[in-house]
C-alpha cells in the first residue's frame, strides 16, 4: 500500500528554466511533508518542509506547495541547474507517529544543459 | 546541517555470518534514529525506530531477531544483520532525527551490504 505517490519517474528539464516535482499522498493524517534529494550510493538530503496548515514555503530556488484538498504536494526549483540532477524524494509525517516518514517512490531529475 | 555517519559504508560477507552497522550523530543528539532499507530504483523502506536507552520499534514484517538494533547512546546506534544471506543484500539508511526540529532528519551516507 503505497501511501505516497510520485508518479513521475523521470523528469528532464533544460538549464534555467522551472523544475516542478509531484507528489500525491493518500492518508489525510499526515501533516507534514518533506522533500529530500538522493544522489546514488548516498543517503538522501534534507531540502525544504512544510506543514499542514501552510500552503506554500520557500527556500531560495525551491518552493514547496502544499494543496490539502487534493492531496498534492509539489517541489519547483527555479532556475534549474546542473548541479539538481539527482533522484528527489517527497516524505509524509504524522503527529503522535515519533516522526516516522512515509516516503515516496522518487523522481529522477536531469537538469540539460 | 546536521550530520550523521554510517560505518562502513561497504561490506561484502560470507552467508551465514552477521554484520555490523554503526550510525552517528556527529553535531547533535539524537533520541530517536531510523534505519531504512532500499532496493534498487525502489523508495526507502522504514525497517525499524530505534529509541535511545529503550528497545527498538520494528515495522511489520521485519524480523527484529535478524535485524539486531541497538541505541546505547544518544548519539549511536547500531544495526546488525544476523546469519546473513544474499536476500539481505541491500542498501541500509539510517537517519537521525535533529530534536530542534519536529520532524527534520539527517541521513547517513548509507552501508552497501553484499552477502555472497
């Protein structure tokens, strides 16, 4: 049963222009969702949060966008860069669940020059 | 940021042999660490809790006698595979959850663990 949902495998976007990375989720007990990036044989790296009672966060080049009633969370990164290549996970989080994440399959992103 | 440490972070070993993992927090305390598994292409698998001075909580259909965890400090844990076998074979996470954020974790590098 998978709970989070990134039905995107692969992505391919050219150098400077806009990233948008999707991520669906099932169980509306969750509450607070992250997104991390994986580069192969490494563990995956903290990008940007958001909690449930926001609808968007911003971290420099990367915006969070949290649509509760659809379920839907998406990562954009703007401008894209070379250097974004890398698988990127979104993650889902409950209160009372000691901050267990429920990750999603993953997307793999290529940045082209 | 935060950083953890896995050790090793390549092991090949002998069926039938355990193996053991060792999972850092190096900057900060940690309570509360995770150990994750992943398949090729596939997303991480949560294995297991691991609780700082309590026993570890096991995710439903991982065998708590074979994976061995162990969070003697609040900066250590350890994970081992005993009686290894090549089904075992995979990429092991584990993570730390930083206490000044409430659901922030840090990842390890990761331990490629080769049962021959």
């Amino acid at each position: 049963d998978q709970q989070v949902k990134q039905n995107s495998p692969s992505l391919s976007v050219q150098e400077g222009r806009i990233s948008i990375l999707n991520c669906d989720y099932t169980n509306s007990m969750f509450d607070y969702f992250l997104w991390y990036k994986k580069y192969p044989a490494e563990g995956p790296t903290f990008l940007i949060s958001i909690s449930s009672i926001k609808d968007k966060n911003e971290d420099g080049r990367f915006t969070v966008f949290l649509n509760k009633s659809a379920k839907h969370l998406s990562l954009h990164i703007v401008p894209s860069q070379p250097g974004d290549s890398a698988v990127y996970f979104c993650a889902a989080s409950m209160t009372g669940t000691a901050s267990k994440l429920t990750f999603g399959t993953g997307t793999r992103l290529q940045v082209t020059l | 940021g935060a950083v953890v440490s896995q050790h090793p972070s390549r092991v090949i070993c002998k069926s039938g042999t355990s193996v053991k993992i060792e999972c850092r927090s190096l900057d900060f305390q940690a309570t509360t660490m995770f150990w994750y598994r992943q398949f090729p292409k596939k997303s991480l698998m949560l294995m297991a809790t691991s609780n700082e001075g309590s026993k570890a909580t096991y995710e439903q259909g991982v065998e708590k006698d074979k994976f061995l965890i162990n969070h003697a400090s609040l900066t250590l844990s350890t994970l081992t595979v005993t009686s290894a076998h090549p089904e075992d074979s995979s990429f092991y996470i584990c993570s730390a959850r930083d206490e000044r954020g409430p659901y922030e974790q840090y990842f390890g590098p990761g331990t490629r663990l080769t049962v021959t």
